[in-house]
C-alpha cells in the first residue's frame, strides 16, 4: 500500500499509520456529496484529513490575494461558505463510511490543513471556531460513540507531525 499521497504540490506521508486512502474520488462528487482529501487509520484513530494548499508555487500573486481574500471573510463573518463547505466535507465523507459498513470503533479526528502564511495565529483561532462549529457533534446515539465528540484541528503544514503526518513540497513545481 502505497503510504505516500500527492495533493496538489503538497506530498504527505503516511508511513505511521495502518491504513491511508485518498477519498475524494469522482464518484462521490457524481451524488453531490463533499469529501476529505484523505483517511487515515491507526491503532486509535479515524483520521479525516482536509487540505487547502493557498500557498502553492503555480499560483499568481492575484490568484493568492483571492485565496486570503476568501479566508478573511470566512474569519470575519459569522457564516461564510467556506466554514460551511469544510464543516460539510467531514459531515458528507462520515456518511459515506456510514453507508459503507464503518461501525466507527474509534475516535474520529477531522484535520483541516491550512497552508498561507498571511494568516496568523489570532485569525487562525477564530477560523478554528467557525469551523467547528459547523462540524456534526452531539449524535447522542450509544451506537456511534465516535459522533460525540469529533475532535477538530486546524493545522499548518508543520504542525502535521504532531499528528505523525509529514507533509514537503515537490519539487520542480
């Protein structure tokens, strides 16, 4: 199984986890549904793992004011469709695990990784609150005990490895 995956002109390695697929394949978008870039599995955890690379080297510099654009909105706003979008990503890639059998044994842990260097850390907290609170929380179902309490990280890229997830740049792009 190949633990190395390209997003973009990121490359993450997932060496220290069981399992890592990339999950936001066609087919989902086909039914209209959102999904995470990737899934990963380790002994305790359900990793889902969101990536917005808004520093990627192709980019123009208007194309990267647009992107900070975007998150500055989304830090000032009470709802903005890009903390909606992300809060749907997790909602829609649980349900399709749901519908695939998941029985969600273990904690679940949704990663949104945000790499711009304009936004600090001040802005980052309130863009973690928004976020949040658009993620599905409370199923008070004894069934599910991984919906009770999803728990969410914004992260850059360096902060990745407290996770066990190491994450470069590709060269030459």
């Amino acid at each position: 199984m190949n633990k190395f995956l390209d997003e973009g002109n990121l490359q993450f390695d997932f060496s220290a986890f069981q399992s890592v697929k990339r999950f936001d394949d066609n087919k989902i978008n086909a039914y209209g549904m959102k999904a995470v870039d990737f899934i990963a599995e380790d002994n305790d955890y359900l990793y889902f793992i969101e990536t917005k690379d808004f520093q990627h080297p192709k980019a123009t510099p208007e194309r990267r004011n647009e992107d900070y654009e975007i998150l500055n909105e989304a830090v000032k706003n009470k709802k903005s469709v890009f903390t909606i979008e992300m809060g749907v990503k997790i909602k829609d890639s649980l349900l399709r695990r749901y519908s695939e059998g998941e029985v969600f044994t273990k904690k679940v842990i949704y990663l949104l990784v945000i790499n711009h260097d304009k936004l600090g850390e001040f802005e980052r907290g309130l863009l973690m609150t928004k976020v949040n609170n658009h993620i599905p929380k409370g199923l008070n179902d004894n069934r599910f005990p991984a919906f009770t309490s999803i728990e969410f990280d914004l992260v850059n890229i360096e902060q990745l490895k407290n996770y066990k997830i190491f994450c470069t740049t590709k060269s030459g792009g």
